[in-house]
C-alpha cells in the first residue's frame, strides 16, 4: 500500500482530486495527504484523509517537516494544484515558481518512493489570456510552440523536468480549461462567479444579460468540469503510457455561451437571448474599488435577506467572469492524446458541470436556495 499527497487540496481541483482518490480501495492508498493552510470541506467518513497544514511560501525545511511527520515518504503519487494569483505579470512568474520550488525541494528531502508527479496548469499555455499573436494554432495540440513573452505555466514545466530527472521519478502535465467546480472559500471557478452573479441580478430585480460581448457569446470554448479532469488526471498517474507527457483535458465536446445561457436564466428561457441586449448594458459587477462603491450596500443586503454565508460574496472572482465572457477568440483544444494513451471518457459539461455547481453553491448557503 502507498500514499497520494494533494498540494493545493481546499481549490476546485483539489477537492475534485481528493473525491477521485477517495474512491479508491485502501487497498491502493492507505493514506491521501492533504496539503493546504486550511482543513478541505468533504463529505465523507474515509480517515484516510490527513490534512497537512503548511503556507508552500514558507521555509522548504518546514514544509518537509509537515510532510514528513503525516507519512508523507511513502508517497508514491503527487498532485500540484496550488496558485497564487497577482495582478502584475511578472509578480505571478515569481511568486508561483517560489511556490513550486518549494515543493518540488521539500518533496526531495521526504518523499523519496515518489514514482510520478503531475501539474495542473490550463490553457492559458496556448496564450488564450493573451490572444492575437500569442495564440497557438487551433486546436491547441501540447507540443504547440511556446508564446514569446513571460508565462508560469513555462517556468514550472521546465521545473518539474527537471526535478523529475533529478529525482528519478516521471513527471504529467495536465492542461484544462475554464475549470467547473464548487470550494468553499475557491476564487476561480467560472460557475462560482456566475452563479452568484445570477443571484445578486436577481436579488436586485435586473434583466440576466449576458455579461460580455457579442463576439464571445457565439463562440465555441472548452470546458473542464473538476470531477471529469480528477477523473482523468488519477487515470494517468496509474499509466504508463501517460508518463513524462503533456495532456489537454475538456469535458469532451466544446460548446457556446450562447447554448449554456438559457439554461442559467430563471427561470429557463424558451429563446435565448436577445441579441441588442447582449453586451454592457449591466455593469458587470467587479470586486474592485468601483464595484465596493457602487454596490456594497446592496450585495450586504442580497446576503442578508437571504441568510447567506456572510463570506459568500468572496466566492467569486468577477474579473475571472469579465475575461471569460469578453474575448474574441476561441479555446478549442485537441484530445487526441488523452485518447491515444485509453482515455474514452467525456462529460455534459451543463448537467455534470455547472448545474452541479449551482446545486451545491444552494446546498452551502452561498446562494439562496430560490436561484
């Protein structure tokens, strides 16, 4: 028997991992490590669970005692899910690497039956929060040259093979897009933002319109439901065709705003809808100093009156929803190598992806349960 260790493990992708990994028999894992500054929120009575609770911008030395002391040297799999987001680019590059380097050292000095780790990074690899010339050709294939400019995703590859070579154990990236998932206190999940969103417009009596432009609404994007891409990511640390390789993942089957939109409507639209009123006519509503002005009072009375989580309004990155829905290009990525090494499944991304993320938002008290 052998033990998994989660970093990153409170985040959307975290909690899908843990859920994957909890399925399993304690026949495989006898132990699941859960590396986080705070306990993750599950809904099981599996002990094999064993938080760890560490800050990765701490001292590597601390790190690996934490690891350490929970059992960690008998890690046979890692998975690295934590981020830290900063507005300036360059402040992202750094921080994130430090993040990584820190784990990737740490994991040295404890966890050495380690035999494959595997890195979530996404799209954006491809340059899709760039656009223009920084986007790789369509579909986005993983052996698409590297976009000039700065790019985290870059640096903690090239880490992770480095480490891997060093340590002698394999390496996977695994390469999602516009993740669906619910965590409590999780600032990046599209269906988070637009699930409150939808509330608080309709807490405010306010016409749902699609926040963002015309262009984008028409377009084809993939999504990544959380459960899918756990799914899968444990799937490829258990084969070895899948070592020391890049793999995108979606939920099968890229789809339009303009398809998902009526179904977030309530209730449902018959049509969707109307095309003069796609666009700004709502001020999209930004955790920002402008947004605090604006509206502060209004969104403490939309949790109020609804008897809400007091930090449900935190559940959610309206700036993530802005760029989501205000691009003019597409994120279409090929699968063919998750197929080429047995991977069949896919996923409906609106009933296994964001009405999921609804109910259980509902279920959390971040939403009222009315929306």
């Amino acid at each position: 028997m052998s033990s998994a260790i989660v970093f990153g493990a409170t985040g959307v992708s975290g909690i899908a991992c843990l859920k994957a990994l909890l399925k399993t028999p304690t026949s495989e894992y006898k132990s699941i490590l859960a590396v986080s500054r705070r306990a993750p929120e599950l809904d099981t009575k599996d002990n094999r669970v064993k938080h760890v609770k560490v800050d990765l911008m701490d001292s590597v030395d601390s790190i690996a005692a934490g690891l350490r002391e929970a059992g960690g040297a008998d890690a046979v799999h890692v998975f690295f899910y934590s981020y830290i987001a900063k507005d300036e680019e360059e402040d992202l590059v750094e921080t994130n690497r430090k993040l990584f380097s820190n784990s990737l050292e740490a994991l040295a000095q404890v966890a050495t039956k380690l035999q494959v780790l595997l890195l979530q990074t996404g799209y954006k690899y491809y340059g899709v929060h760039k656009g223009g010339d920084y986007l790789a050709t369509y579909p986005f294939q993983e052996s698409a040259p590297r976009h000039h400019g700065l790019n985290f995703y870059y640096v903690q590859e090239d880490m992770l093979k480095e480490a891997a070579q060093k340590g002698g154990y394999h390496w996977i990236v695994s390469r999602p897009n516009f993740i669906l998932g619910e965590s409590k206190g999780n600032f990046m999940s599209l269906a988070v933002t637009l699930g409150q969103y939808a509330s608080i417009l309709k807490y405010l009596n306010q016409p749902l319109i699609f926040p963002g432009s015309k262009a984008t609404y028409d377009l084809l994007y993939d999504f990544s439901t959380a459960d899918h891409n756990g799914a899968h990511q444990l799937f490829l640390v258990k084969n070895e065709k899948a070592y020391d390789r890049a793999f995108n993942i979606h939920d099968g089957k890229p789809m339009r705003f303009s398809e998902l939109w009526p179904k977030v409507a309530d209730p449902p639209a018959d049509d969707p809808p109307d095309p003069s009123k796609i666009g700004k006519e709502v001020v999209l509503l930004h955790a920002s100093a402008e947004f605090a002005q604006r509206h502060s009072h209004d969104v403490e009375g939309y949790v109020r009156d609804n008897k809400l989580d007091p930090a449900a309004i935190k559940y959610a990155t309206w700036d993530f929803l802005d760029f989501a829905t205000s691009r003019t290009w597409s994120d279409l990525a090929s699968l063919d190598a998750a197929r080429s090494v047995g991977w069949t499944e896919d996923n409906d991304t609106w009933e296994e992806g964001f009405k999921p993320v609804f109910e259980a938002m509902r279920r959390d008290n971040i939403i009222p349960r009315s929306s």
